[in-house]
C-alpha cells in the first residue's frame, strides 16, 4: 500500500468530510478525480479545485474550478460523475447577489468543453451558516440530486433542516424539505437505489425519547418523504455516513460520542439491526469522521481517524475494516507521528451504472482521499487483507451494545 499526494495545501478543513459528502469519483477509462479547497498563491481565501490522476492515484493535475470571488471562501466541495464522465460539484460559499454576506449552496459542471457556468441551488436572506454542508450524487439517467443543512423552509425557517432538490431536464426543482423540525439537523450524506429512490443520513436533535441528544436519522424519497430516527440514546451521535448494497439495503456507519466509538447499522426492509461497533475497544477517537463503501460482492468498508492503538498517541491516523460474514481485524492505513489525519472519503457510488457496471463501486481494495491536516490531500487504497484462510477474525462483532436502536 503506498500513499501518494493529491495537491499540497496550505489551510484546512479542506475536504468535505466535515460534512457528509464524498470528494472522490472515477471516470469509466479510469481517471481519478478529487474535489477539495485551497487557498490559491496570493489568496487569502479558500478556492474550490479538482484534481486528476490517469495512473492510478501516481501523480495528479491540478484545476481550480471557482473565480471571481477571491476574497471569499469556499467551503465542502463534494463531487459526482455521470456516464459522460461529466463532473457534478456542488459547495458552499456568499458574496453572490443579491445576498452577498449569505452563505449559499452552489453548482458547477464539467462537460468536455470545460467549466460551465455557476448555478445557485439555495441562496437565502436567512442567518448565517444559512445554507451548508451539501452533498451531491448521481441517480438515473444521470440526474444530480443535492441535499444540504439550510435555513429559510417550512414552519421551522429560522432552525437547519434537511433540505433535498433535483435538476431534471436541465432545470432545478422545487427545494423539498426532508425534514422540518424544531431542533436543529445537520451533516447529512446520500445514496442513490437501483430504483432512483433517494437515501439519506444525518444527524438530529428532536428525535424518540432522548431529545435533546444528537441521533442517527435516516429518510428516503423524494417527493413524500419517510423519516425516523436509527439510535436513540442519552448521548449524541455525529457524522452518520450511509452507502447501499446491492440489494438497496442501507448501511450507516457513524460516530457515537457515548462510547467515544465508530458504529455501523443496517435496514433490512423496515427494520434496523443491532448496532456493531468497528473502532477499537477503549480506542480514543476525537471526534469521529467515519467513511463508508461497499465493494461489488456486498462487503462493506469502513475508515475512521483514531489515537494510539500501537501507532502514535498525540496524532490521529486512519484505519479501515472491512466485514465479509464478520468483522476482520482493524488495519492501519496511516503510521505516523506528525500531524493529525482526518476528513477521509472512500470512493462509492451507486451511478454511474454502464453496461450494467456500477462503474464507481470497486470490485475489492477501496480507494480513499483524506487531510493531512493544512499540509496535504493524500490518496491510497485500503491496505490488503491476508488470504481469507489466514485472517484472524474479531470477536467485537459478538459484543452487542445493551441499547438496541430503534
């Protein structure tokens, strides 16, 4: 497993992770793409870019993508692509008319004949962070979906919610409310179905019994959305990442700051299973960050940055762990005693579909970008597992948590 450099940066957070959405796609000949913010030479402020790698993650080309705003940040970048290779990007930035000091959420495409015009997807006279946090994903027949944390909808405009839209035949719909609640919801993430049905993950307060808490919710639309609450515990929970398997099945991996832990759930049908944790026992996290995928036979694939287990104790570093019928033993990704690494995403995606290849769903060794925080963006694939006979297999499976969600 080697670990190469994306683009160096000089700022942070530069990558969307803080938020749920995903910083890296393939195109169908292979070609790589990460999204991420930087503060461009003589700036003081953060600039979306991409870059691109033809040789698998080797080397990489360097594109800024927004200009004319240079005195004002660009934040969570996100990116998609569609079976024309075409890059969907969608990020959060103000100065634009005719709310200039509100944050809105906003979109650019790459086609072969380059950067396309700016478009707005929400743009509010509402208190800042106002629009925030968007993601981005392809569904069928190409069609971006976005959802974000916005303000201004609903019989809740001064609290975030969960805000979903589409742009169909060109034109972007009506802004629909995944949720319209009392208590704040943020960092959400989303996954398209084979059926074109949205998915989406986020956190909550307002939900079960446990109000006042921060849970794991989960919805699937559009148009009449279902919503409900996946934990339900005297503790909060952030950073709910969700991906589907092959059956359209979710899966949630998430933070759960009770237990100071990473967890992962699945929804088979109407119900949610018995939370697995997938960090270490007694590990130290600091806060979270989880990324997840699925591979091509349903295996699923978790990243998340801790402290210490046998690596350094003052700096986080990423780990991954992959579940066939149980969970293998955790793997390092990162070994190092510098710098905090952090705000990794895991390539997944459900579309494009081509030939009947989910072209962005890999077949066994995931990919992943991450920060190294105000230094890098640095790229790899997860590291290789032994040949199954000789895999020691965990028993933390078996350690079931004394609260069920709901």
């Amino acid at each position: 497993m080697t670990i190469y450099t994306v683009a160096n940066i000089n700022s942070t957070p530069a990558l969307a992770a803080e938020g749920g959405g995903r910083d890296i796609a393939v195109a169908r000949d292979g070609r790589l793409w990460v999204a991420y913010s930087k503060k461009p030479a003589g700036l003081n402020n953060m600039q979306v870019h991409v870059a691109y790698s033809d040789d698998d993650g080797q080397t990489w080309t360097e594109e800024r993508v927004t200009f004319g705003y240079d005195n004002r940040h660009h934040f969570f970048p996100t990116l998609a692509i569609d079976s024309f290779d075409n890059l969907h990007l969608v990020f959060t930035s103000n100065g634009r008319t005719p709310f200039a000091a509100r944050w809105g959420v906003f979109y650019k495409e790459r086609t072969i004949g380059g950067w396309q015009a700016e478009e707005t997807i929400a743009h509010l006279n509402v208190a800042n962070p106002g629009q925030d946090y968007p993601t981005i994903a392809i569904g069928v027949a190409d069609v971006p979906h976005v959802v974000w944390a916005g303000l201004g909808w609903g019989t809740n405009p001064t609290v975030k919610n969960i805000q979903y839209r589409a742009k169909i035949g060109g034109t972007w719909g009506t802004v629909e409310q995944v949720t319209d609640m009392a208590s704040p919801q943020d960092t959400p993430s989303m996954a398209i179905d084979s059926f074109g049905a949205v998915h989406v993950a986020w956190m909550g307060r307002g939900w079960g019994i446990n109000t006042g808490n921060s849970q794991v919710c989960y919805g699937h639309g559009p148009a009449a959305w279902i919503t409900e609450n996946v934990t339900d515990h005297p503790h909060s929970h952030y950073h709910s990442r969700i991906a589907l398997d092959s059956g359209d099945d979710p899966h949630i991996a998430y933070y759960d700051a009770g237990d100071n832990a990473i967890y992962y759930n699945k929804r088979t049908g109407v119900m949610w299973g018995t939370p697995e944790q997938v960090s270490h026992a007694g590990a130290t996290l600091g806060g979270g960050y989880p990324s997840i995928s699925l591979d091509r036979s349903d295996n699923i694939h978790v990243v998340w940055p801790s402290y210490g287990q046998g690596l350094s104790n003052a700096w986080t570093n990423y780990w991954h762990r992959k579940k066939t019928a149980s969970w293998l033993e955790p793997e390092y990704v990162t070994d190092q005693d510098v710098n905090d690494q952090w705000c990794a995403s895991l390539l997944w995606a459900n579309y494009p579909e081509i030939a009947g290849v989910k072209t962005n769903v890999l077949s066994d060794l995931q990919k992943l970008v991450w920060e190294d925080m105000s230094v890098a963006i640095l790229f790899s694939e997860t590291p290789a597992y032994p040949k199954l006979e000789n895999i020691k297999v965990s028993n933390m499976a078996n350690r079931l948590m004394a609260e069920k969600a709901i």
